[in-house]
C-alpha cells in the first residue's frame, strides 16, 4: 500500500462507481449544515447520490503496518458487504484511507487534510497518535473511532471505542495469575510502551496491584523508536520475575521475548492485545508458513490478554457471516484479529450511520447524538456486546486470556473465557 492513500468505494457496477465519484467532486454539503428532503447533512456526506464519505488514518507502513493492514482490510469488508446489499438504508460509505506510519505528527496533518470532506473518522489507530487529534476532534464534534482502547477516550463523547480498556485487560490478567491461577507469591514486573497506550496499561497494573497487592518487582518502560530492550529484559531477569507483561506493539513484544532466550531468560510472559500478530509466528501468518526465529519461544512462553473468540469458533454466532465475508471481500487474508477487530469496528459505524439516518440528522452532531444513544448493541460473539449511552464509560470490562498454539489459525487458543475481576469492576 505504500504511503499512498488509497480512495475505495464499493459499488455494483462501473456506472455506478463513476457516478459516485462524480458526485464526490461536487458534494453540496462540504460546507456542512444543508437539508435534502427530511435530513439534515453536513460534511462528507452528499444527498444527491446518498453516499458517505469517511477516512481511515492508520499506519500502512512501517513497524505498525502489520496491525494497520489487517484491520484496515476488516473495515473494508465489512463496508463493502453492507455496500453490496444496498448501503445503510441505500445510502453507500465511500472511504478514504491515509497512512500515519504511527507518526502523531503525520497523523494531525493527514487529519487536516481529510476532516473538511469526511463525516466521520472511520479509523484512527493507535494511543498516542489518536491522543494528538482528540482536541481537534472534541472542537469540531468529529466522530472518531479510536482503535485504541487508553481508558480516557472511553469518556469522550466523540470517541467510538469498542473492545476492553488496556488497563482493565492488564488488570484482568493479573487476576487471572494471582487469584484465578493462585499464584499469590509470584514475582511480577511490567515493561511498557513509554506513551499514552503504555500509561494505560500501567494503571491497570498499578490498580490490580491496589487491589492484591501482588509481589511487583520490576517496571521497565522503552519508546516506540527503540531497537535494543537488552537493558530492560535484564532488569526483569535480575528482579527473578516469574510472569512479566508486555505492553507493547508486535516488533518489540517479539524483541523482547528473543532477548529473553538468548541469556537463558523464559518467564511467563503476557501479552496485551496490541503486542500479539500471527506474523510473528511464520512469514505469512499462516500454519504453513516458514517459521520465525521466536517461533518455538513464543508458543512455550507467551499469554495473549484479548476479548475475541478463537479464530472459527461458529458457537459465536457472528463467526459464519464474518467468515463468509472474509472469503468474498478478502480471500487473501490469514487469520487475523485484528481484521476481526476492523470487522465490528465497521459494524457499530454502520449502527451509528443507521441510527442517525432513522433519527433524520446526518450532520456531525446528529452523528454524535447517534453514537451516544445507541444503546445495546450485539457482536454475535466477535466481541463482547456493548451499551452506548450519555453516561459514556467503557464498552466492556472483560478478558479472555489465550495460550500461543502452533495447531490452530491465529495462533492462538483460549485457556480462560471471559471473565471480570474485582479490580476491573472499581477500575476508574
């Protein structure tokens, strides 16, 4: 994909497609605020040709790219899927996508160059680079979907954010250890992100250690631009921590665990969602793939802290859709979860986008009218359900926790379902 950003819209024929890319270069409402008929618009959202105009800020290059394009591809699945069979109540979602490289700067000015013409911000990957625009965003009143789950944008109206805070994932898992697995004598350390998305996952650490008073024994942090994690993989082994989470994105995790083994160094180590892609494990990110270096490591040593089901587990009852689209939007794509992730990200868009159309107000505060009050909203198992309501507050306050398995898709099979411990329940 390159640096490139890339324009999609999924359309049914070529006529079609060339017509809504005309009425895109000629949209009445970019100024915002117009009415057609019995509803109200306002920017990226043209009435003439019923069609929505959003943007996906994320990184398509660079270290994060191998999250960036998965749930990008998830995104445009499902976009595609619900285009294929007549829009949201006929009106077609036309995306715009734009890589950041996981660069807040870069991600502010591609913000400002898409904001004018989009009604909403489909996707707006990472923590800190989420953080950078969140200001711009709450000015503007621009719905923005936070794929990142910092306990803070779970409070702010604009944000859609779906999944599990980090900080309650962290909290969980030390639950899981301390008081699931009895390991209430365990040495424990935390090497974390040194950023908005580490801090998060610190305050889950910090709250469950509040609540159980755990054995803490090292935390370590490193910035996203660090190669080498000699010096913090050894602070962990000198302090004889047993279990150690990582917070951090795949390249590092993997990094870091590799560190580990070559000075004899294999504690349990536990993953934060963001840390874990199947491509760690082979080239490909499939079973037959050629194998990693870490392979062998990684499936001995690593917990994963999530909220998905296990990769065609069809007792989730959104499973045989989510797979069928797959296999027609995206055949190319290896089990992944964070392609499922784009999959309901673009899922509670499209409830949002359906509510305020019923509602009759497609303007930027009729969207945010919708995402605040659109009440109960059902995954059909991809992920747990949710309630948006005024209140705001987390989607959900629970994790699963899963083992690394070199038999099944993904890589990953869970060891303990949903659950939520006394720490998530007080976890402000």
């Amino acid at each position: 994909m390159g640096t490139a950003h890339r324009t999609r819209l999924a359309a049914i024929s070529a006529a079609g497609l060339l017509a809504a890319l005309a009425a895109c270069g000629s949209s009445s409402t970019s100024g915002g605020g117009a009415t057609s008929g019995a509803i109200k618009t306002g920017p990226g959202v043209d009435a003439s040709t019923k069609t929505i105009t959003t943007a996906i800020i994320t990184p398509l290059s660079g270290q994060v790219a191998i999250i960036g394009k998965p749930l990008t591809a998830g995104q445009e699945a499902y976009f595609q899927a619900v285009n294929a069979k007549g829009g949201v109540d006929g009106w077609k979602i036309n995306y715009v996508e734009k890589d950041d490289q996981y660069n807040p700067q870069t991600h502010v000015q591609l913000y400002n160059e898409v904001v004018g013409s989009s009604a909403f911000i489909a996707q707006s990957l990472g923590s800190p680079t989420t953080k950078a625009i969140e200001p711009l965003a709450d000015q503007a009143h621009v719905l923005t979907a936070a794929v990142a789950q910092s306990s803070s944008f779970t409070t702010d109206p604009v944000m859609i954010v779906i999944g599990t805070p980090y900080s309650i994932d962290v909290a969980n898992s030390l639950s899981y250890i301390v008081d699931k697995l009895g390991k209430r004598d365990a040495k424990i350390g935390i090497i974390y992100q040194n950023d908005e998305y580490g801090q998060d996952g610190l305050r889950g650490y910090t709250a469950a250690h509040d609540a159980s008073h755990f054995n803490d024994v090292a935390r370590a942090t490193y910035n996203v631009t660090d190669t080498d994690f000699t010096a913090q993989v050894v602070q962990m082994k000198n302090a004889g921590a047993q279990y150690v989470i990582v917070n951090a994105v795949p390249k590092p995790a993997a990094t870091i665990v590799g560190t580990g083994a070559a000075i004899g160094y294999f504690p349990q180590w536990v993953f934060l969602g963001p840390a874990w892609s199947e491509y760690l494990m082979t080239d490909n990110g499939t079973l037959t793939g050629k194998p990693t270096q870490v392979n062998q490591v990684l499936a001995k040593t690593v917990w994963v802290m999530g909220y998905q089901p296990d990769w065609g587990d069809t007792t989730a009852a959104g499973m045989t859709p989510f797979l069928a689209d797959q296999q027609k939007y995206s055949p190319a794509q290896a089990p992944d979860y964070y392609f499922m992730y784009g999959y309901t990200m673009a899922q509670v868009e499209v409830a949002i986008l359906k509510k305020a159309i019923e509602s009759g107000d497609l303007t930027r505060d009729g969207l945010l009218n919708a995402r605040k009050n659109l009440g109960h909203f059902s995954f059909g198992g991809l992920l747990p359900d949710l309630t948006y309501t005024p209140s705001l507050g987390p989607a959900d306050r629970q994790t699963l926790i899963k083992k690394v398995d070199v038999t099944v898709p993904a890589f990953l099979k869970t060891i303990q379902p949903l659950f939520e411990s006394n720490a998530a329940k007080t976890l402000k």
